[in-house]
C-alpha cells in the first residue's frame, strides 16, 4: 500500500516510522503498510506485552508496532527475503525490544502466544487457523489491505474471520481505499 501519509493525515510519524519508509523508498520496496494501518497498530500495540509480525518487509509495520508498544513489551517480526532482513536490522538497530527472523512465516509460530500479531503476508491469511492458534486468549490479530465493503461471500479471509465463532471481529475503515479486520480471540 501507500507510504505516503494520507490526504486527510498530517499528523507527524514517529521518527523510527520515518527511517523505515526511507528505507523502502532505498529499496524500491512499495508493499509497506499504509498510513492508516500503521497509526492503528501504534494504538492496539499500546495494551501488549508481546506482539509478533508476519512479513516484515523494510520495517515499517514493525516501526509502527515500536512506536506503540507498552513498556516492558517485545516485539519478534519474520521475513522470507534476505535482503530485506539484513536492511531492517539496520533501521531497527537502535530497538532492544525487537527480534528480527529470517525465514518462512511458519516459524514465527513456535513463539506464542501474541498479544498483538500483525498478519501482513497473504500466505498466513490463507491459514486463519495457524494464526488464530499464535494468539493468547484475547489476544488480537491485524489483517490489512482489504477491499472497503467487499462481499465476504467473495472474500476468503474475511469469510473465515467473519464466521469464526472462536473470534470477535470488526472491520475497520483506515482510509477510502482500505480496511483492516481485527480480531480478537476469545477465551
């Protein structure tokens, strides 16, 4: 999604949240999440002691989740690409309460429970069960870049969160163009 803030958003980022679109604009990296996701995952990483990534990309994702996270909190984020590991690790250098993994998004799952995870690889979408499973009792799950309004009848991530008995769900509208579900498991 965009890097860039949105049109009815000029609020200041976080100076981390700065370093790490600098850089995916290095990098050519565009699949950083959005303005709006971003300011919403500052706001739930504030009630987590443990929050997880799925996709780190340039570290955005993980900048916001920083910029939030409660005292005494931690953050582990995981990303298949190499290169985009070694360059997060050098834009969060300075963060002692993240871990940065390299590797498939799977092994992110041997470090449950989450508070706070951040679903931002479609391959993790596609399996609502293993990421349901990461989560602590009541603890929440973001997935971003969702169609505003879309069918769920259409939509397989958002049928399978949307009829999960084991979740309460909204959707939330972070910009015209995109939504968000959270989710929260139940215990």
């Amino acid at each position: 999604m965009s890097e860039g803030p949105e049109a009815s958003d000029a609020r200041p980022r976080p100076a981390l949240v700065e370093r790490a679109l600098a850089e995916a604009a290095g990098a050519g990296f565009t699949d950083s999440c959005s303005e709006g996701t971003g300011r919403l995952l500052r706001v739930l990483a504030r009630r987590c002691a443990r929050a997880g990534e799925i996709g780190t990309g340039c570290g955005v994702g993980s900048a916001w989740i920083l910029a939030g996270l409660a005292p005494g909190g931690s953050l582990v984020t995981i990303e298949r690409d190499a290169d985009l590991v070694a360059r997060v690790r050098r834009v969060l250098a300075d963060q002692p309460a993240v871990r940065v993994r390299q590797g498939d998004w799977r092994r992110l799952l041997d470090e449950p429970p989450f508070d706070l995870l951040f679903a931002d690889v479609s391959e993790a979408r596609d399996h609502g069960e293993d990421v349901l499973r990461a989560l602590a009792p009541g603890g929440l799950v973001v997935l971003d870049d969702l169609a505003p309004e879309a069918d769920p009848d259409h939509d397989p991530v958002r049928a399978y969160w949307l009829a999960n008995p084991d979740v309460a769900v909204a959707e939330v509208a972070v910009s015209p163009r995109e939504a968000v579900l959270v989710a929260a498991r139940l215990p």
